[in-house]
C-alpha cells in the first residue's frame, strides 16, 4: 500500500494513495497507524481522496481503527473522501460516529477542537 505521511505539532497525515482499499490493505494501514499511539503526537487526519472504491472489511477496519485511536485518547478524523466512498459510510449507521471533515484544513480544524476539549476534560 502506498502512502504519504506527514507529521506537525498536533497530528500526522497520512494520504493514502491508492484507487481501492482492501481489507488486506487496512492491516497493513493498521500497522502502520497503530504505533503513532505511542507518540506525543497522536491524533491522526487520514486523508482518503485517491480511493474511488472501499470493501465492507475496509470500512469496518477503519471503524476499529477509530475506535482505537478514541479509547486512547486520540483523534482520527477522514478527510477528502470521493463521493462513493463518503455515500457508503453515510448509509451505514454503524459508522455515524466517524469524524469525517470536506478538506484536509476542515479535519485539521476537528483535530484541533477535540485537543481543546479533552484539555478542558482533563
């Protein structure tokens, strides 16, 4: 799986570029995310605009991967999605709860409101 990565004060980005995403690709795209937990930079904006088509175990292994990333603390928000792939997580109540932002700078946005209010938790 190809990928570009990029890292600021608040979060990485990881672009993911490929035209489909496979659930054999999210494990290497778990493996990948996964170790970025251990980080003082945790929060993850993924960037998903060069995928046009996702499986069903796709889906649900970015769902996981969500859910990982919020058990811990974190923020993963998806960013630039095609419309196939936004209509499909838009269909599917499952996946309600995903942060999901139009740009890279909206998600960036999101990232930076969920800091603020895990500051004001804490």
């Amino acid at each position: 799986m190809k990928v570009k990565i990029s890292t600021n004060e608040k979060f990485h980005a990881i672009t993911v570029v490929e035209a489909h995403l496979t659930a054999n690709m999210t494990a290497a795209l778990h493996d990948l995310c996964e170790p970025l937990l251990k980080q003082d930079v945790k929060n993850l904006l993924l960037n998903l605009k060069d995928i046009q088509k996702m499986d069903s175990a796709a889906a649900q292994a970015i769902w996981d991967l969500r859910n990982l990333f919020y058990a811990a603390r974190a923020s993963l928000v998806l960013c630039e999605l095609q419309p196939s792939v936004k209509k499909y997580f838009d269909q599917n109540e499952q996946f309600e709860n995903l942060q999901i932002a139009p740009t890279a700078l909206e998600g960036s946005d999101i990232i930076f409101m969920e800091e603020l209010e895990r500051e004001f938790t804490d």
